[in-house]
C-alpha cells in the first residue's frame, strides 16, 4: 500500500469520544474481547461480500475464498486483523468509524456513571464493536477499500482514540480491511500466538468464515536442528470455520452457544436461554433463537432494528429480519437458515411471500415454547420478565392466535402478595380462586401504590378475593384484549356494577336492595346538586372504609388510557364517572343530615376525592381546598 495521497483530520462524534474515555477504563479486566469483536465484525463483512457477490461475481476481484487473517509483530507491538470482505469506501469509513449511528445512543450515555463494574455491564450491553480496539491499543491503523472500486481509492483512517482521527487516500491493491493495533505498553501478551490463537478458539470458533494464523515451517538437518534460513510459511486456520447453527445439537457445548449468542446479538452478557431445531418437511429451515439476558436500549423504539439474522442455504442475506417473528419478540435474537427462499431475496420480497408467514407462524411457537420452558425456572423467568415483561404484554393484542399461550406467560402483581414485584401468573391466580367465583377480578392505575390503596379493593380485601393489581402503561390496553383465561372472564373492578356471583349470599343481596331502597331520597339529593357532573350517584356495597368512589360504565375507557390518550394529543369524547357513597361511612351519614350550600359543597367534596383516589385530575383544585378548608373549620 502506498503512501497517502489526500488527507483530512476529523474530530469524533462527542458520542464516540465519551465511549471511548469510559469504555477503555471500564473494561480493562475483560481485555480480550478486543480480538473476538473484530473477528465479528471481520466476518460479518465476508458475509456482506458474499450476498453482493451473487449478482456481481466481479467484486470477488479472483479472491472468492473469504477469510479473516491475524498476524502478530513482538518486536514492533503490533497485532494486525485483515479480511477479504466488503471492505469500505472513504464515507462509510468516516461514517462507521467516527460515529456511533445506533438508536439508544443518547439513553445509553445518560446511564453511564464513571463507576468501573456498573459500566462494563452497560457498555456491554450496548455492544462495542471496532471501538474495543483502544481497551489494547494506545494507536490503530485501518486500510480498507470497497470491493469493486479500483485500487486507487483505497482509504487508511488513523487515531490513538482520543478527539481526533485523520482520514486518508491510500492505494491497496487488494479489497477488504486490515486493522493494525499497536498495543500499550502493558498489553504485550496479546502478541504471541498461543494467546491470540487462545483467544479465536474460545471467542470465535463458531465462525463460519476461517480465521488463519502464519505457521514458519523450518527444514531440519540429519541431528533435527532448524537449518537457518530455510523457514517457509503456510497459514493455518485456527478455528473450526462451520456454521455452528448446521452442527448437530449432540455437538456443541453449553459454551459455544454462549459464544455464538454474543457474536449474533453484538452482546457480551449471556442468554438466560436459547432453541436450537432443524426442520425438514414442507417447509425445510434450521433456526437458532435466543432469549437475551439484557434489554438493548432501543427496545422501546418499535421501529428500531430488531429480527433475526437470515441465511439461505448458508449464505447470509440480511441482519435484522424482522419478518420472521411479532413486534412483541423483537427482543428475541438468533438465527434462521433456510431453503425456501431465493438467493436474491430482499426485504421486499420477503413482504409477498407466503412461505415467510409459515415460518413466522412455526418461529412464534417456538418463541414461545421456549419462554414456557424457561418459566419452570422461576428466579431465570423473573429476569426474563423484569427485563422484558412489558414488551411480552403487547402480544394479546397483536397476535390473537397464540392469544392463550402469551396469557400463560404473563405475570402479575395481585392482592395475594401486595409486592409491587409481578411474579404471579394467571394459573396461580386460578388455583387460589375462592370456592364459587367465577371471574378474574383486575384493576388498573398509574402507579403499584395508586392501585394497591384503591378504594375499589375494599370490598375484596374484606371478603378475600384476589385482584391483579395492574399499574404499567400498557396494562389498560392489554386488558382490552386479553378477555378470558382458563375459560374465566376478566373484570376491571372498577367499571360498571359490582357482582361477585356466588360468592355473596341472598341474605347478603337483599340486605343491599333494601340500603339501596332506603337511600333513595340521599341519592336523589346528591344528583340534583351535583347535576351534569357525574352520569349517576347510587349506594355501593364495594366500599370499607371509603366515604365515596367513583365507576365508569362497564364499556368505557379507563382513566389510565384516557390519560395516556390525551397527553398523546388525542381529544376522547368526555365521560362522567359514576359517582357511588357507602352508607355505613360517618361522612355519608353527615352528608344526609346537612342542608342547603352545605350539603351542595361535602357532594362535591365526596366527588373530587373520588376522583383524586382515582388518580384524577380535578378541573378547580382551588375550589375543591377552599371547600374542605370550611369543612374543617365548620
């Protein structure tokens, strides 16, 4: 490679410069994994070369034997890391190396705190790639140029990893990149083979594009001594360089699934699991599918790159096909290698054909038989859920087939505990059902302590019945979905008439009936004063130790999603809550006994509390303190 030509120094994305200064001296103990990242990325480009090559075998350029190549200098400190990949052209040069084009990004930077072992755990839950190099090397070198361009146009980038990086316009007559790190003075171990060769067995085995070591074969004399001078080399590939995913099961160990999962998912945590099948038949695919044990920070961005990496017949066609499992498993990472398809298949493609729902269908189940698995390990699952529970929520909506198996795997706060940590399932639940009921009973609020203390509760407290206590953001929107289980309907407490089957007595019930009856001139009395405010005003048998709450009609939108609507900037139609009074509470009963303004205003200070134990807003909060003020002073 000749000298350079044109050259421009660039400074790095204030990103890249904060991960940089955190990552090498958060990650010094875990040294290392330098080697496995650029092998990965080495034959992520060989795969690249490999698809654009089916429709243009001229980028080969004669050299269609894909490989990646590491060489060592004692001497000089260097380690040097080439393939005969895709390679890069002076934009994606800058662009890949002096960016971090990852969404996250932002998120990520924020959580990083300077503490040495939280922020290894967190920047290798991020991924990191070429920038790994500068946990060894104090300078690094890259030569690289597009397969296809001509020699000409070749590109060497330069930095030590601090603000700056120099881009320049080199001539290489061969395509793909070498990497050339010139180790710290206190990283000379990673030049010597047995390390580096070390190293490729242990991260990198499972590559199916070979890694290759320079061997010096030497001529011996008649009494084996090395004749000086008649050393040749051959190259020696160092790993097994098959596709690990085409290996029998019986074959590969517990490690080299980990090591795979790290390669696929750009992760250096371990999976809580993984499902490794090969299907012959109809359809004829091998699949690899891992439940990460981290959450990337792009997981919330459902238009974020998500999927699994697709093959066909071995040759790699895309990363992130997303159109093999739900957005709800987009946090599911893996691998599906496949007969069925096209060589030249594109994203486009993959859209229209039919083949791609049945494998998508076939993909699910197996997600989720996989996930079922996992649940009989309940401290693994309760990780699983922790991290990844709220996607899982968004299945009953989107996936109605598998509708009762996703509800199988949910889990729930509920009365039954009272912890805010959800590690109740819907089967639980049902096993403890008191004898005669027939309904799920749920509830759902802003937050664990809104829904745990809602006056709602009071009734099921007293009488022992469970109730899922429901406070995410999309719970609402779930519960919408998710009708019944095991053949029992759900009912949000909080909506509509209260009835509790055969659980109540008929003594019980025409006690109430006759409340009611008895309660009829208050009810009346109420409504009048408090007019177009609320829909309704009846007596409630739901309540304790609450003077008053407020229901909604069994088919309305909960208050939750309302909320969430209209921060949203949605105008909903507006609805007046049902407003009910527990005649065994001192309140109700003073209520009954006042006149005049001071009846109207402790209406209206019952209502506004109801709504407030709902998590409501009030349109006069001035209003409704300037009423209890005068209460209190009466």
């Amino acid at each position: 490679m000749s000298t350079a030509t044109r050259e421009e120094t660039l400074g790095f994305q204030t990103e890249v410069k904060q991960l940089l200064h955190l990552m090498i001296n958060s990650l010094y103990s875990n040294r290392e994994i330098f080697l496995r990242e650029l092998i990965s990325n080495g034959a992520d480009a060989c795969d690249k070369l490999r698809y654009a090559a089916l429709d243009n075998d001229a980028l080969y350029e004669g050299d269609s034997e894909l490989r990646i190549e590491i060489e060592h200098d004692s001497e000089a400190g260097t380690v040097t890391v080439r393939d005969n990949g895709i390679g890069m052209n002076r934009d994606e040069v800058v662009e890949n190396l002096g960016t971090i084009a990852r969404s996250g990004t932002a998120e990520f930077l924020k959580q990083l705190t300077g503490e040495q072992q939280k922020d290894a755990r967190l920047i290798g839950q991020f991924g990191v790639g070429f920038y790994s190099s500068f946990i060894v090397a104090d300078e690094v070198t890259v030569r690289t140029r597009k397969a296809g361009t001509a020699a000409e146009e070749g590109v060497e980038w330069h930095s030590q990893g601090e603000g700056e990086f120099t881009v320049a316009d080199i001539e290489c007559p061969k395509h793909g990149t070498e990497i050339v790190l010139h180790l710290k003075s206190d990283a000379g171990e990673f030049a010597d083979d047995f390390r580096l060769k070390s190293l490729v067995r242990k991260y990198s085995d499972h590559i199916e594009v070979p890694v290759r070591m320079p061997r010096v074969e030497t001529t011996k004399d008649e009494d084996g001594n090395d004749i000086e001078g008649s050393g040749t080399t051959t190259w020696e590939t160092v790993n097994e360089a098959t596709a690990l995913w085409v290996r029998p099961k019986s074959e590969i160990s517990d490690d080299e699934y980990k090591e795979f999962y790290k390669h696929v998912a750009h992760d250096f945590s371990d999976p809580l699991t993984w499902s490794h099948n090969k299907v012959e038949g109809k359809l004829e695919y091998t699949s690899l599918l891992y439940v990460p044990g981290r959450a990337p920070f792009d997981l919330y961005e459902r238009d974020g790159a998500r999927g699994v990496k697709l093959y066909v017949q071995r040759v790699f066609i895309m990363d992130d096909a997303e159109q093999f499992l739900p957005l709800y498993l987009r946090f599911i990472k893996g691998v599906l290698d496949t007969r069925e398809l096209s060589l030249n298949v594109s994203r486009e493609l993959l859209q229209q054909d039919p083949k791609v729902e049945k494998i998508k269908s076939a993909l699910t189940k197996r997600a989720l038989d996989m996930l079922k698995k996992l649940a009989k390990d309940k401290e693994a699952y309760q990780t699983f859920w922790n991290t990844f529970g709220s996607v899982l929520k968004e299945g009953p909506a989107e996936d109605y087939a598998n509708r009762e198996k996703i509800a199988e795997l949910l889990r729930f706060s509920t009365t039954h505990t009272d912890s805010a940590t959800q590690d109740q399932s819907l089967a639980d639940y049902v096993e403890r059902m008191k004898e005669g009921q027939q309904k799920i009973y749920y509830i759902v609020a802003d937050g664990f302590n809104a829904v745990k203390n809602s006056p709602h509760l009071e009734i099921f407290r007293k009488k022992g019945i469970e109730v899922l206590l429901l406070s995410d953001r999309i719970d609402e929107w779930l519960m919408s979905h998710l009708t019944e289980f095991d053949g029992k309907s759900f009912v949000d407490v909080a909506k509509g008439e209260l009835d509790l089957g055969e659980i109540e007595g008929e003594e019980e019930k025409k006690a109430q009936e006759e409340t009611a009856k008895a309660k009829e001139d208050l009810v009346k009395r109420v409504k009048e004063a408090l007019g177009d405010e609320v829909q309704e005003v009846k007596v409630t048998h739901r309540l304790t130790d609450s003077p008053a709450c407020v229901v909604l009609p069994e088919h309305e939108m909960g208050f939750q999603m309302r909320r969430i609507m209209e921060a949203a900037g949605q105008k909903l139609p507006e609805v007046k809550p049902i407003l009910e009074l527990n005649p065994e509470h001192g309140l109700v009963a003073r209520l009954e006994a006042a006149e005049g303004d001071g009846f109207t205003d402790l209406a209206r200070i019952l209502l506004d509390q109801a709504i407030i134990a709902e998590g409501g807003h009030l349109d006069d909060p001035a209003a409704y303190v300037k009423r209890l003020n005068d209460l209190l002073s009466a």
